[in-house]
C-alpha cells in the first residue's frame, strides 16, 4: 500500500526533532450543505530542525516513530513569513533611543 504524502503548516516547534504541523480542508456540513473548515493535527518528525513555525511543509507517512509521530518531513514547499514582533519592537526602541541621544 503506498504512503499518504500531505501538505500541511507547521503551528510549534518548540520540540527538538519533532513539528506540529495542521492540515486544513473543507468538509461539506451533511444538514445545511454548507461548507465547514476542519483541521489535522499530524506530529512530524524533523531530523535537522529545519522548518519554523509557518513554513508550509509536505510530510509522509511512516512506521510509529513515538507515540504521537507517525509521519516524517520531505521538504519545505513554502517558508513562512511571520514576523518576530518583539525584536522589532526592540529595535525600534534603541534606534529611537540613539536618536535622542544624538539630538
């Protein structure tokens, strides 16, 4: 039987080796018709840490690597492009900060 590939977002990377990545897709509501966004929750593994949060990554199936992963990472179809609010907020800080002092 040949294995599942999906794409799919990648929500943490807090773990070392390991990403939560979502896959979205559309389910049509069996009453109304209408159709209701749905998501999956697949752990991958990341053997070189190599995706961030937001990057879009295609994963495949694979043996039971823990009790959670059962897909591993193929590649980076898309990197992300969340910003780091906080660092720019800090380095608008110290550039405001050295034009005051400079007058």
């Amino acid at each position: 039987m040949p294995k599942r590939v999906i794409v799919g977002v990648v929500t943490s990377d807090k773990m070392q080796k390991t990403r939560r990545v979502e896959v979205s897709r559309l389910v049509k509501y069996p009453k109304y018709g209408k159709y209701v966004k749905r998501r999956t929750v697949c752990y991958a593994h990341d053997e070189e840490n190599s995706s961030v949060v937001g990057d879009t990554v295609e994963i495949i199936e694979s043996r039971p690597l823990s009790r959670l992963k059962r897909w591993q990472l193929v590649r980076i179809v898309a990197k992300g492009n969340l910003i780091d609010v906080a660092a720019l907020r800090a380095v608008a800080k110290s550039a405001a900060e050295t034009q005051a002092e400079n007058g």
